[in-house]
C-alpha cells in the first residue's frame, strides 16, 4: 500500500498526513487541514490572482475582476 501511495505524488502523501492529522490531532489537527483547504481556495481565485497582478505592477487592485 506504502509504494502504491508513492506512486500517485507528493499531493496524496500530502493529503493523506493531513487526515491522519487532523483525525489524531484533535482540534489542532482539524483547525490546521481547514486553514490549508481554505488557503489554497484561496490562492486558485481571481481575487488573488488580481491582487498579485495589482502588487507586481505596482498599482491598485481591480475590485471588478473579483467580484466586489
């Protein structure tokens, strides 16, 4: 099972850490699996991606492209 895992990538290594966590970490565990699913939400949307556009070109954020 151990290579199996190995063979399919880092992400569901990953993943699994992350349930073995948050099911043996308590309310650490779960607090911690919640931040990193909402950062990468996070990360994968248009408001981040406009608001590192905005940052690099030095210039205010859009708010239209993120739907504000």
């Amino acid at each position: 099972m151990a290579l199996e895992i190995t063979e399919r990538g880092a992400f569901a290594l990953a993943s699994l850490k992350t349930a073995f966590n948050a099911r043996h970490g308590g309310v650490t565990g779960l607090s911690r699996m919640a931040h990193d699913l909402l950062v990468r939400l996070y990360l994968d949307s248009d408001e981040s991606r406009e608001l590192s556009a905005a940052f690099a070109g030095k210039r205010k954020p859009n708010p239209t492209k993120f739907g504000r």
